[in-house]
C-alpha cells in the first residue's frame, strides 16, 4: 500500500509541474490539481459529485415542501493565541457538500417546482490576496460555483434575486441577512452547527428545546460572521420564528449510518491502513523505548501510506498502565515483560479506522497472558458472527451476549471468586461497540436497540482489565486486554475491516519475532 501511494506520487510530479497546478488556486484538493489522488468525478478523494448530489435529494426527500436545511461549517480552533489547530471540516457539513472551508454554511430548501427537487445556497469566504498570501488558497465564490455546482443542473432559474441560482456561492458575511429575509417563510427550518454541545444535540429533538436549539445557532452566526453585531444576531433570532427551528443532526445521521459503496471501500482502505501500522508497531516495540515513541511510529507509517490525521488520541498502554480504558498519557518506557495494549486508528479522506491489539512485548506471551488474552479473543470473534442483518439483533443485544460469554470464559480459568457486578464494573466495565464512519462515535443519534443492517459500520471490541485483587487470580493481575476490530454489517456475513492487523496468538508472536528496525 505504501509503495503504491508514493509510485502514484513520482508519477504524478512531472503531470503537476505541466499543469501549473502550484501555486494552489483552490482551498481543497481538486481532480485537476490532484490527478494521482482522485478522478475526474470525484469531488472529493474517493466520493463522487454524483454521490454528494444523491445525498442531499435523500435528505430533501425527508423534508416537507417549503422545509428547509441550515448547516453550518466547522471553525478554526485555536491552541493558544495566534497558534491553530489542523483544521477539520463539521461532519454534516461535509458530508452535504464535501467543501473543506471554514466559516462556511449551506442552506437547502425543498422546493418541488425544480427538477432535482430543491434550492441550494452555498455560503463561503470570497477570494483575498492579502490574507492568501499568508494563509493560501482559497476557493472563493467563482470556485465554489464552478466546482460544487450539480453537474445535471445548468443556468439561472427565474426566481427572486434572494435565492439566487439553485447553487449560488455567497460570501459568509451575507448568511445573517439571508437568514432574515427568508425563513420567516419556511415552515421548519433543520439546523445544524459545531457549536451546540453534544448534550444539547440529544435533547434539542424535542418541541421544548428548539429555543435553546434556535439560540444556539444564531449564536453560532454572530460569533461566526465578522463584524457582525448582537443587535442583529438578535433580529434574526426573532425572524426565525423559535417553535420551527429544530436539529438536522438526526436526519443527516440517518443516512450517514448506512454506508455507501464508496464510503465502504474508503473505510477499508483506512482499516488497512491502520492494520498495518498495528503489524509494524508490533514489530517495533521493545523495551527501553517510550509509550510515545511507539505512538509516533504508528502515525508515521499511517500518514507514509496516505492518512491525513490520526483519528484520535492513542492509547499506548505498556503493562498496568492499560488498565485505564483511556490512557492517553503515552509518557512511560517500556518493560521487556509488559504486555502492550494499543488502541489507535487513522483517518482516510474523512473516514476513520478504530483498532485496538494487545501483545507481549518480548514476542512471546506467558502461559496467564495468552489464557486472559485468548479469552477475550473468543469473545470477540463470536460477537464478530452477530454482525448481520439476517440475524436481527442490535448492538445491545451484542453487548448483552458478550458479557455472558466473557463470564463463561473467565469461569473457565479460573475466575471462580467473583462478586455480583465484578464483571461489568471492574474488569469489563465498557460497551462493547459503537458506530464509525467520519466521526470516531459516529450518528451520536444511532438508537442501541434497533436491529443493525446492512451497511452499518460498527466495532466490536470486549475487553478485561485485572486489577490486584484477592477476588482474582494473582497471575492475571495487572494485565489489561482489549481486541477490537471495525465491522461492515452485511446482509448474510461480516466484513472485518481491519483483518491486517493480527490478533491470532501465533500471528503474533510470528509478527513481533520479526523485528523491524529503529
């Protein structure tokens, strides 16, 4: 895969240099600056503008006539003072438009008259020379127009000057007042935005919370928009009308959770990516080196095969220190008898792989190693065979099996003191899944008990933390072990996404005899 990322690359130098494509003219990779990473009908690396259409008529087509979408890009965080963060596009947002801006904002209305059967208003920064000199590119609005227009749509429709065409680029200054002077109009306006808290998402979808809901959005403009004044936040506030505002989140995330072909084939292509850098890192972890330093050789050997970022902070866990679900400390040197619990993942063009493998740090696992790690193994794989639409079960269904068949297996050696709610509060004290896709926790809204189906992406991953305890086996104290893959639901049979990484006893201690070099 790494060999294959960096030949496109040489390939592709003498192509980019003909081209003239540097400097940048746009603020995101486009097919003609950046042939060796996507093809003419790609918007974005891997999705179609196709398929960026086609989710925006499914989610139109959960709109009554005369609704309406807002959504809202992400924003620059700051790390201190003028220092940034890498920037990372609202998921929504992207997901919607696949424009990777910030201070941005789209807003969709259905509007049956049309042939594709809705309005669509992107609203993004204009062309500056003086801040691209020092920040680069921007699209800008004749970009955006040209780029993220509907490629069956053409021309101007004969509408009033305030919706523009059915996809006009508007400079972001101009939202509030848009807002103003035309959703008084509509009857329910789906909003979404970064700023509202993750609490407030899950609350906001009843009728007594669409105030905070409005609120927070409008509070979301007036810091958002530069130069923009409370007095006018406040007048939009009471434009839109506070009983009518209600999330987008949920309808977004209800076709978010079921993946596409191309979503699909990007996930696994993060999967492998990460199972890779898993197989390297086992390989080179050894004693004497740092937590972090086995932390950073598995985000170089990601991005070397094309990840763009990690897709959260890792959990390099050497010995007792993975007895912390989320140990992210990553400071301490490891121990030639330590057990190593790693739980890392990459992002690939928005999609992200989340793998957890435990291993010995010498190579090979003691006789109590392999007995708890196999145990947990065991576990997973059978809960790996519930991963299917046929079988009708939900994720609370898997968990509920996966604590029967963990207590059965630590039963079996020699766990036989435990107390009524060991299992679940000490030594297995996390859910044993959650949904993934461009988000780590992805559609916040997915519901645990519904019936998983085709196309969900899901992991699956159990786990056992032994702290010391006259409850437990003294041969097992202080070893941690969780095993966790990324699964595609299929209609009959799951797909393991991230299958390179090993997790057989014999691969790998076959995998960590190898060792790789510093």
């Amino acid at each position: 895969m790494l060999k294959q990322t960096l030949k496109r690359s040489f390939q592709s130098t003498s192509a980019v240099f003909t081209n003239a494509a540097k400097p940048a003219n746009y603020g995101q990779p486009i097919a003609s600056t950046h042939g060796y990473l996507m093809s003419d009908t790609e918007l974005t690396p891997g999705i179609t503008t196709h398929e960026y259409e086609q989710r925006r008529k499914k989610l139109v087509n959960q709109l009554n006539p005369g609704d309406s979408v807002v959504c809202v890009s992400g924003q620059v965080k700051m790390m201190s003072q003028e220092i940034f963060y890498s920037f990372r596009q609202a998921t929504d947002f992207n997901y919607l438009t696949g424009f990777q801006e910030p201070d941005s904002a789209v807003v969709i209305e259905r509007d049956d008259s049309v042939p594709r059967g809705y309005k669509m208003v992107l609203f993004v920064r204009p062309k500056d020379p003086q801040v691209e000199l020092w920040d680069g590119a921007r699209t800008g609005l004749d970009g955006a127009m040209k780029i993220f227009q509907a490629d069956e749509v053409s021309g101007c429709l004969e509408i009033p000057d305030v919706f523009l065409t059915p996809l006009q680029s508007k400079p972001t200054s101009s939202l509030a007042s848009f807002l103003k002077n035309t959703l008084r109009a509509h009857k329910t306006v789906y909003a979404s935005h970064p700023n509202l808290p993750e609490k407030a998402r899950r609350r906001v979808s009843s009728f007594s919370s669409s105030t905070s809901h409005a609120k927070a959005l409008v509070d979301y403009l007036s810091s958002a928009i530069r130069g923009q004044g409370t007095s006018e936040g406040d007048s939009v506030l009471s434009t839109l009308g506070l009983p009518n505002v209600k999330p987008l989140g949920p309808l977004v995330q209800r076709l978010r959770a079921k993946k596409s072909i191309a979503e699909r084939t990007l996930m696994r292509n993060s999967g492998r990516i990460a199972g890779m850098a898993f197989r390297d890192a086992m390989g080179f972890a050894r004693a004497g080196l740092t937590e972090h330093q086995v932390a950073a050789r598995f985000e170089y050997k990601c991005a070397m095969a094309g990840s763009e970022r990690q897709a959260y902070v890792p959990v390099v866990a050497s010995g007792a220190n993975g007895l912390a679900v989320h140990y992210t400390a990553n400071t301490m040197q490891i121990d030639e008898n330590d057990m190593m619990l790693m739980d890392a993942g990459c992002e690939l063009h928005g999609y992200n792989s989340d793998i957890t493998r435990t291993w010995p740090v010498n190579g090979k696992f003691t006789q109590p190693q392999q007995d708890l790690y196999q145990a947990v193994l065991n576990v997973e794989k059978e809960c790996i065979k519930l991963c299917t639409e046929e079988k009708g079960v939900s994720l609370n269904y898997i968990h509920r099996e996966s604590v029967r068949l963990l207590g059965k297996e630590l039963k079996q050696i020699g766990f036989d003191q435990m107390r009524y709610g060991d299992l679940e509060r000490i030594l297995y004290p996390h859910y044993i899944s959650h949904p993934l896709g461009m988000d780590l926790h992805d559609t916040p809204s997915f519901d645990r008990s519904q019936k998983l189906e085709e196309g969900n992406v899901i992991t699956i991953e159990p786990g056992c933390y032994v702290f010391p305890s006259d409850r437990f086996p003294k041969w097992f104290h202080n070893i941690g072990v969780r095993v966790e893959d990324d699964v595609l639901v299929g209609k009959h049979a799951p797909t393991v996404l991230t299958q390179e990484a090993p997790k057989e006893v014999a691969d790998i201690e076959q995998v960590c005899e190898a060792r790789v070099g510093l």
